[in-house]
C-alpha cells in the first residue's frame, strides 16, 4: 500500500522542483508600434533610476548573495534598457532617465529590483501619469532566460531580459489607450507651471484629498504670457534632460563587456545551484520514502550512501558553476569602478543664457537638483520671446 503511496508524491513533487518562471506576455516591436499610432498625442517619459533592492542591514549582503556595486549599477542600467525600450515603440515623445520621481513629467516611472541573478530577473514596476493616477502600481514583472539565447550568436550584444522591458512597455501602451492624454499633456504643463509660479497658478490645478490626484481648475489662455514663459523653461528642462542621458549611455557602454560576463557566468552558476538543490532535496525525498517502503517490506536500505551520492551529485554540478564564477570575478574591479565613478563627479555643465554663465557640478543626482533649482531662475528672468540658451 505505501509503495503505491509513493508515486503519486514523487510526480507532485518532482514537478515543483520543475517548475519555472510564469511566462510573461510580450509584444514585438512592430506590434507595440501598432498600437499606439491611434494615440492621440505622444507622452514625455521620466524612467527614475531603479531602486537597487537592497537590504538596509549591510551584513545580509552576502547572506542573501547580493554584490552591492553591482546592484546599483544595475538599478541604471535596467532603468536604461527599459527606456531604450520604450523609445524603440516609437510610443512616445521624449524619455529620459532621472534620479528623482518627483521631477514632472508626462509619465514617471519607477522600478524595484527584486531578483537579479542572470537567470532571472524580477522586478516591480509602478507608473503614474502627471495627475498622480497610478497607472500601474507595484506589479511584479518576472522572466527567466535560458542557455539557448547565450549560446545563440546572432544574440552578442543583446539584452536576455528585453521580453521583461516589452512586456513593461506593452502594459504601459494598453493602459494608456483608455486615457486621455491631451488632458495627462495639459496637466503637466500646468503643475510644471505651477512648480515655477504657485500664486499666479493656483487655481489651474485642484488636488481630489479622495483620490490624492489633480483635476484641471481654472485654464489660462494659451497665450497667457506667464504659460508662455512657463512653456519656454520647459523646453530648455528638457534639453538639460536629454544632455544627462549622454551619462547615462556612457555609463551603460563601459560596463557592457564586464557586466555581460558576469551575467552569463552568474546564469550558469544560478541554474546548477538551483538543478542541484533541486536534485538534493528528490533525493532526499526518495530517500526517505525508500526507506519507509523497505522498513514496509522488510528490506534492507543503506541511507548514508544514498546522501554521500546526493552530496556527490550537488557538489559535481557547483563545481563548473564555479570555474565560471572565478572568471566574472575576474570584471568585478572593472563594474565597482564604473559604478563608484558614476556616483560621484560627472563632467561639470555649463549652462549659458544670454552671457551669463552658470556651472553645474558633482555627481548626476547633484546636477539634478542644481538644475532644478536653476529653473526658478531662468522663468523669473524669461521674457515671453525664448532666450538664447546652450549647455557647454
């Protein structure tokens, strides 16, 4: 009887240890595109720089196999891959990378890394309009790659994790068919607007305490000449936007060689320790359930050997994993250095308007904040006609 017991718990738990990643559901490029060409306007996108994931107790580091340089570096390169993504939909108008949520935008976006590993990559994915309507809120986006796209060569240079970043886009694009967005475009401007001249706009906006989003109140005309020059350091934001992005994609390329062999080395490693700690806990439970039916039976059952075997087999199939392992530790100095540069002095910018000249300088999130401090000044010295401005 309990030998009969045995195979219906055996099939159970054999297909657990099996399981994989909840496929998710991804659209080309080409159908994306489709998708949003009915858009009645194209949206501005602030992709925020992910949050990294990481504990707040710095000894559960390595306990949890976590490599913190190596988590924030990827919490700006996973937030670059995903608005390379989003402009490859040819979806939207402007993306940018930023280092804060709260600089306006049409869309803002935001990203918690969960899992990072090679094999799979978790995150959590949240997306607000410039209302303050969550679009999406804290969802899960999972995907798991496999040795077949590594050993593909027509895949050099690619990201495994882009079917994660369609599906994020693809979401994005089939919430935004529902919305209005000459309204999401005429909010921005006028809390942008508000941001630079609370008393002259504080009646273009009401916050709903209920919903905690923004309705339109009053609507100046749109040759109001203070919209109009609101209008005017808008541009000139967004060409500061899109000179931080240059850091950005330099930042990205440097790391490209040492990250991608660290990932593929990380894949492997990931899976093998997975396959064996699949492995060893089967046999374990074929052990003892062995050993159950022969008690049942009358046989003769010898246990230890079958634990040094599961043992044998866990540490043969670590073993390759770690050869490869040793090879990406090789590139950590190289991904340490190009994370820690990037956190602290970046070129400094010079912006000029008309003769005068101000200099940004330190890291990114600095020139960030300097920049939006700067923006009070350029709207109170903007005449209705724009300035001449540059960035050098």
């Amino acid at each position: 009887m309990l030998k009969k017991s045995i195979y219906p718990i055996l099939f159970i738990f054999l297909s657990f240890g099996c399981a994989t990643t909840t496929p998710i559901t991804s659209f080309s490029y080409e159908e994306l595109e489709m998708q949003s060409q009915f858009f009645s306007t194209k949206l501005d996108v602030n992709v925020v720089e992910f949050n990294p994931g990481l504990p707040a107790d710095e000894s559960k580091f390595q306990d949890n196999g976590l490599w913190p340089e190596l988590r924030r570096a990827e919490s700006r390169r996973f937030a670059v891959n995903l608005a390379n993504t989003l402009n490859k939909t040819q979806a939207f108008s402007n993306v940018s990378i930023t280092t804060d949520s709260n600089y306006i935008s049409d869309l803002v976006v935001t990203g918690k890394i969960d899992k990072s590993n090679g094999e799979d990559l978790h995150l959590t994915i949240s997306v607000k309009n410039s209302a303050n309507k969550y679009l999406i809120k804290n969802k899960s986006y999972k995907h798991r790659t496999n040795q077949y796209f590594y050993d593909n060569i027509r895949n050099k240079g690619k990201d495994p994790f882009e079917t994660l970043h369609r599906a994020i886009a693809g979401d994005i694009i089939a919430l935004l068919k529902k919305e209005d967005l000459n309204n999401t475009k005429l909010v921005t401007e006028l809390r942008f607007a508000n941001k630079l001249n609370p008393l002259g706009f504080s009646d273009a906006l009401e916050l709903n305490t209920r919903t905690n989003t923004y309705e339109l109140g009053f609507i100046p005309a749109e040759d109001n000449p203070q919209l109009v020059r609101s209008q005017n350091v808008r541009i000139k934001d967004q060409i500061f936007k899109n000179e931080m992005q240059k850091h950005y994609i330099e930042f990205t390329n440097n790391m490209n060689e040492s990250y991608r062999v660290w990932q593929e080395a990380s894949y492997d490693a990931s899976k093998k320790k997975r396959e064996a700690e699949a492995a060893a806990a089967a046999s374990a439970i074929i052990g003892v359930l062995a050993i159950a039916a022969a008690a049942s039976s009358g046989d003769s059952y010898d246990y230890s050997t079958s634990a040094y075997v599961t043992a044998a087999v866990g540490a043969g199939l670590l073993a390759n994993a770690g050869i490869k392992a040793s090879e990406a530790k090789v590139h950590e100095s190289t991904i340490n250095e190009v994370s820690k540069s990037f956190d602290t002095q970046i070129a400094p910018k010079v912006v000029e308007m008309e003769g005068v000249e101000v200099k940004l300088e330190g890291s990114i999130k600095e020139q960030y904040s300097q920049w939006q401090n700067l923006l009070y000044t350029i709207y109170e010295s903007e005449s209705v006609q724009s300035k001449d401005f540059n960035i050098l």
